[in-house]
C-alpha cells in the first residue's frame, strides 16, 4: 500500500480541475447562482501569509459545497495593486512600481494555487492594468457628472511620512491607516465623493443584510446621525443671530452661555463689537493648528476665550448669556456653535468651572418647536470621502484644467489616462505626476488650448469599490460590466474578508452600488448580502506574526511539509472560525496524521454489505457537515468527520457505499485528497461533479421520546418513538400497539390531533 504523499497528488488534481474547466463560471446558466467572494488582496512583496488561506478555505468550501448542491458558482480572485507600498518600494529599490507589482502578482498566484482554491481564474483582474483602472476612471466622471464628485478646499487629514492627505477613514484616532505616523491637519484643495448624500440609506440597508451585528454597528456609529433642533440666538443690540445645534432642547432654561468654533463666521463678521478681538484672533489662530481629535480629547483641560462686547439672548428666558470661542466646539459639525448647558453636559461643565461660569439647573423645559424659534435638524458625523492622493502608483483622476475653459472632465473616448512612466517617485508633498512631460502634453477638450491635466491620483479604496462588479464582466471594453450580467450574479451571497475594512472598503463599496442603484444602472442596492470576517492567525506565542519578530509562518513551508490540504483542514480545524487563535505546528502535524488515516481507511473497501451503525452514524455525520458548512462552523465540521473515521478504522472492511458518502463530504475540506480515493474507486469524472449527499432523517434520530395516545382527549397510553416522527408514521405505530389498537377497532376516526413530540388525540 502506498502512503499518503500530498507533493505526488494534489498538483495532478489541480491540474485536472483545471483542464476539465470545473470551476468556470457561467454566465446565465440555468441554474440558481451563487456568488462566493473573498476580499481581494494587495500583493505585497512578502507573499501570502498563513492569514490569506483562512479567509480563502473557508470560500472554497463554501463554493465546492454549492457547486455540489447544483448551485452556477462565481468564485473569482484578483488584485488590489495599486497603493503606496509599491510605491514606497520603488522609492528604496527604483524598480518600478508596475514590474514589482507584477512580479509580486505571480508570486501571490503560484502559492494561492498551489493551495488548489476553486477560482475561476480566467476573471482575473488587477486593478492596476489599463484596462481596469479605465473604468475605475469612468467611476470617477460617472460621480462628476452626477454631482457626486467635487473639488473643494477643506482642512484634511495630511500624513507626514506618506506625504499625502488621507480620507478620514484612513486616519481614525488621529493615525495613518498605513504607517500609523500622528496625522497633521491642512487646508487644502482636493476631490471628495459626496457620500454624505447617503447617509439614509447606507443606515437604512444594514437592516437587510445578514454582517456581524459590531460591524453593522461601526458603521452606523460612523455616519453617526443625530436627531436634534436649531435654535437661532439673537444678539443683543445687532441684527445678527448665532445658530447653534442641539440634541437636548429640553434643558435651553440650563443654558448659561454660548460657544462658538473658533473658525465660526461670526468672529469676523463682529469684529468692530468685539471689544477683545486681538486676544481672540490669537486664541483662533493656536487652535487652528490643532487637529479635531485633539481638541476634543482632553475633557479636563477646556480652553476658550470670552467674546467681549457681546451678548447673546436665550430665546426661552430672555435672559443675557456671554459667548465663548472654544475649540472644543468643532466648525464641521452642527452650525459650530452650541448652547452650553453646564449642568447637564460634561464638557460645557468643566468649561464653565474654568471660566467661572454660573451652573444653572434647567427646571422647566418648553417646546421651542411650537413658538417657531427652533427647527428640527437631523445631522450625521459622516463627512464626504477625499480621494485624491498626492502619490504616484494609482488611476490618476480624469481631469483637464484649461487657462479658459477651466475645471474639464476628460471625455469618455479618450479613457484611460495612462499613467506616465517618466517619473520620479521621490515623495516631496507634491504629487509625482507633476514632473512628467509625456503626461502633460494634452489639449481642453472644449477650446483645443494647451490644458494641464490633473496631477493627482485616486484613492486606492476608490478601485476596490466596485471590483465585485468586473468580475461578473471583467472582459467588457465597452463599459464596466454589463447592466445583465451584474444583475444576474450579484449581489454578492457569501463575502469573507477583515474586519479592519468595516468603515473604508465595506462602507464605500455599499456608497458605490447605491449610487449606481440610484442611476439605474444596476438592479441591487446592496452589494454584500452576507458577511463574515475570518479571525486572525497569530504567532505561536499570541502575538502578531510580524517579520520583525521572526515569527512568520510561510504557508509554502507548511504545504512543502505536510500538504495543502493539511494546511486547509488545519486552519479550519484551529477554532471558531471568526476568532484570532495562535498557530500551533504540532496541530497541522495532528491533521496531517488524521488525513494519513483516511488514506489508510479507504484501502479497506471490500464489503458490499452495508454496516449499519456506521450507516447511521454516516447520515447523521451528513446532517451535520451541510449543516456546519451553512453556519460557517468548519472546526465542528471537521470534528465529526474524524468521528465517523475513528468509526471506520474500527472495521475490518467498509462498503463503498459509505466510503463514497464520506468522500464526498470530505471533499470541500481535503479537495486533492477526496478526488485522489474518489478517483482510486475508478471513477471517471471529478468528485466535484456528484451531487451533495442526502441524510435519512430516520437515520439519524436515536433519541426516543414518550407519545401520549388519547382517544377522545382521554390518555389510553403511550408509545415510544424517535424525536421528530411524523403524522403518518405515529399514526401507523399507533395502530400496532396491542392495548391502544383495541379502542379503535371498528372505529370510523373523524379527525386526528398530532402535536409534535407529545400527543396524538384520535376523535372517533
Ligand atoms: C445642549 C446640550 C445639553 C447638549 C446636554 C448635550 C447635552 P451629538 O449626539 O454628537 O449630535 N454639539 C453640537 N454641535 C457641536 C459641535 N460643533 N462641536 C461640539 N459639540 C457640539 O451631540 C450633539 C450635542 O453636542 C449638542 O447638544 C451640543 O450640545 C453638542 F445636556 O446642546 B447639546
Ligand atoms: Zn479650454
């Protein structure tokens, strides 16, 4: 007998599957579909880390389960390629972005298939080609065109060591989402997508869509939507009014003073009336230079500066109030000026012990609505996404500036706008593509004058926001995927990826597809019905691998040693498949030991006579995989298969009946070595092609239960049963039970009362 040797059969079946085509998708099959995505990745030069397999086994299971039950599949793979770490290689190296990209390409592909995923490789897409980012670039003018992309100055989140601005969603606590270096605030001129236009409806689909209930939270604490009222505040003797905004209208008779942002207009527009303003524009002047999160961080130490010469009216008293400029208050949220309400409200509390200010209890409230004072405001903490970058490796963003005309989109035909290769990638806080000639050689699409084109670049994240969509078309030079072929495969039913993405991918591919949605141009309007998030793998230890520490495990290592099917079942075998749990070597040799097992437990086929404990104990180990693979609950999965192989081994011989069965439902887990034994019972085609194996419920019910049997509402007895039983099955037992049997001889029954698991009541 020969042994289990993974390096001999798992590239032959790779092969095989590959040539028999078996995972091609095809479009409009008369078939249901089934749409099975994984979070693309970025091919960094390091290779695959152990962590890419985990997320990528659990969708193969998934895809060659469906693919099973009959399901059309799309199981597609590609490449987030552009981004800064290429860049910033070229920077150390002068290898090109594009060459180390595509090498990095090859790389990441030849170990994703050595792992025999079931991809239909020939979607393949890679978001830096040409023929990608083209549309990427249509994106951008579909958003333009629709009032969805806009050029605006506004203070930005600016990295330092990356040397460009950041969306806030790359630089949450005040860190770049990259290099984790401390974000500066800038003013600065750049492209946002508007998608505060959506707040509603991005909160209101995550009812619909089956996410981890904290990612679904993060998002909606992200757009953050606040329902409250503004209330104008007029100012004494001055016909001008400050607008603030508040969530606590009820406690305006609390209010003992108002405080403004010190960017809010109303510092330059009271100028003369401001008795201090030299002390003022000095206090605005420091606190522009801080970013938001430091001024709201550090509730014990409020700073502020009393507007002199000036008093506000509290609309529900009359009484006089003094107006503070405070950066605790922020310009960007609100009308940047509040109600302070220190009795009730923490920060305006601290503020007020610090400037001496009275703490008034709010004793009565009024409806400020009714006497038309106040109006109610809805707000949301969302602030529209920037995308322009000031890097070189990304779709740069298609517009011409013209000395005339102005501000021009590129026009569609003359997509893409190749990035130039005569560039120097040196980071100086301007863009690189400054510098290129060949990129600037280009004339107004409107007067034909020479014209400057637009020198920054977009946003890696804009590229993954609609990538789900090309897969679907990804051959299509005529748009970014046709209108038919998007609505038959997506959305998406099964996505599997990281949770870091909650409020940057996940929440801009959902703004993508509802702005699509709202154009017509595609039938859904969310693109991800089902979520899950893949736990990380940790080092040994519990920490972070990381090549600083040494404690990498290379995935090529563990397949060279013990086969990719012993890495797959390993990582799912770890643990709940959504918790981070540490790498363990000891436990992918105790797989590899399980699989030789199997190996040696196939060699017994001999019998054609069926046993029947291990029939049963096949039937119920059937239930359980489908339904462990449907609640993504693979450790368990794998449990009971080592179960039924236990089972086995105890047998001299088994029949092919069972061994079939087993195979098949090993097959998601161990592909190579399922189709390898499958293929040993001289089978002709692939074990991908049989159909899923059915459970006998009878099979696999042992637990017995008591049935009452009434006649007339009276209890005559009972019978013992199997949990579960039917009507008609309970009715016939029922019938053979000697003492029960005589009350109903000669009787005409007109009408039968079955509660499941407890009684039948016959009405004779
Ligand atoms: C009076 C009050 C009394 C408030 C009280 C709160 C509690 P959210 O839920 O985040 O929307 N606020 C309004 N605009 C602000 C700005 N630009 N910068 C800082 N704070 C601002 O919170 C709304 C509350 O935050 C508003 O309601 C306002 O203070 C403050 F017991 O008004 B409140
Ligand atoms: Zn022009």
């Amino acid at each position: 007998m020969a042994d289990y040797e993974p390096s001999q059969i798992e590239p032959k079946w790779q092969k095989f599957w590959q040539e028999k085509g078996l995972n091609k998708a095809e479009d409009f099959a008369n078939k249901p579909k089934f749409y099975c995505l994984d979070m693309f990745p970025y091919p960094s030069g390091a290779g695959l880390h152990v962590g890419h397999p985990k997320g990528y086994t659990a969708t193969d299971i998934i895809s060659r389960y469906k693919m099973m039950q009959g399901f059309n599949v799309l199981h597609p793979m590609g490449w987030d390629a552009f981004g800064l770490p290429a860049e910033n290689y070229a920077v150390k190296t002068k290898v090109h972005p594009d060459k180390s990209t595509h090498q990095n390409i090859e790389h990441f592909k030849e170990q994703i298939k050595s792992l025999g995923f079931s991809y239909d490789w020939s979607r393949e897409i890679d978001t830096s080609s040409p023929e990608y980012y083209k549309w990427t670039q249509w994106f951008f003018l579909f958003l333009y065109k629709n009032g969805l992309a806009y050029k605006a100055k506004a203070p930005v989140n600016w990295c330092p060591k990356c040397q460009t601005v950041l969306a806030n969603e790359q630089a949450q606590n005040g860190q770049c989402e990259r290099c984790e270096s401390e974000v500066e605030q800038k003013n600065l001129e750049q492209w946002f997508f508007k998608i505060t236009d959506f707040c509603e409806e991005l909160l209101l689909g995550l009812d619909k869509i089956d996410w981890p209930e904290p990612t679904k939270i993060m998002q909606k604490n992200w757009i953050g939507k606040s329902e409250g009222y503004e209330i104008d505040f007029t100012i004494k003797n001055q016909e001008q009014k400050i607008e603030v905004f508040t969530t606590r209208i009820d406690t305006i008779f609390g209010c003992a003073y108002l405080v403004v942002a010190p960017e809010h207009s109303a510092i330059s527009s009271l100028k003369l009336q401001i008795s201090n303003i030299k002390e003022v524009e000095e206090y605005v002047a420091k606190a522009k230079k801080k970013s938001d999160r430091d001024r709201q961080a550090d509730i014990k130490d409020k700073t502020g500066v009393k507007l002199e010469g000036i008093m506000a009216i509290n609309p529900a008293n009359n009484q006089e109030i003094p107006i503070f400029a405070a950066d605790y208050v922020l310009a960007s949220y609100g009308t940047g000026a509040i109600m302070a309400v220190p009795a009730q409200d923490e920060r305006d509390y601290e503020f007020a012990k610090k400037f001496n200010l009275p703490i008034v209890e709010a004793a009565n409230s009024w409806e400020m609505a009714e006497k038309g004072i106040a109006k109610k405001k809805i707000n949301y903490k969302l602030r529209d996404w920037l995308v322009s970058r000031q890097r070189y490796w990304g779709a740069p963003i298609p517009i011409i500036y013209c000395a005339k005309c102005g501000q021009q989109p590129v026009p569609e035909k003359d997509l893409p706008v190749l990035l130039p290769t005569d560039v120097d990638f040196m980071p100086t806080g301007e863009s690189p593509l400054t510098k290129s000639k060949e990129f600037h050689n280009v004339r107004c699409p409107v007067c034909g004058a020479k014209a400057m084109r637009e020198n920054d670049t977009m946003d890696t994240f804009v590229c993954s926001s609609w990538y789900f969509l090309r897969y679907t078309d990804p051959k299509n030079n005529q748009e970014f995927a046709a209108k038919k072929l998007m609505d038959y495969w997506c959305p998406v039913d099964c996505y599997v990826g990281g949770a870091e993405h909650t409020v940057l991918h996940l929440l801009y591919a959902r703004f993508f597809t509802k702005a699509l949605y709202k154009a017509g141009l595609i039938s859904f309007d969310e693109p991800f019905l089902k979520l899950r998030h893949q736990g990380l793998i940790l080092a040994a230890g519990g920490e972070k691998m990381s090549k600083s520490k040494g404690n990498v495990i290379n995935p090529d290592e563990v397949v060279k040693q013990y086969g990719a099917d012993s890495l797959r079942v390993y990582e799912m075998f770890m643990g709940p498949f959504d918790q981070a749990i540490s790498w363990d070597t000891q436990g992918v040799k105790g797989v590899k030991k399980f699989l030789d097992r199997i190996f040696r437990v196939a060699q017994n086929i001999k019998s054609e006579v069926v046993q029947e404990s291990l029939k049963k104990l096949l039937h119920k180990t059937i239930k359980k995989i489908t339904d462990d693979i449907e609640a993504m609950k693979f450790n368990t999965a794998i449990s009971s298969l080592m179960i039924l192989n236990n089972e086995m081994e105890k047998e001299k011989e088994i029949a092919r009946e069972i061994m079939e069965k087993f195979l098949m439902i090993l097959s998601p887990f161990a592909p190579h070595l399922a189709e390898e034994l499958w293929q040993g019972l001289d089978k002709k085609e692939s074990i991908f092609l049989e159909k899923w194996p059915e459970y006998d419920i009878n099979l696999i019910n042992d637990e017995k239960i008591n049935l009452i049997i009434q006649i007339n509402g009276k209890a005559r007895g009972s019978i013992e049963a199997v949990r579960g039983i039917g009507e008609q099955e309970a009715v016939g037992l029922t019938k053979k039970d000697q003492k029960i049997a005589k009350w109903l001889e000669n009787k005409e029954i007109k009408k039968i009362i079955f509660v499941q698991n407890k009684l039948i009541n016959f009405v004779i």
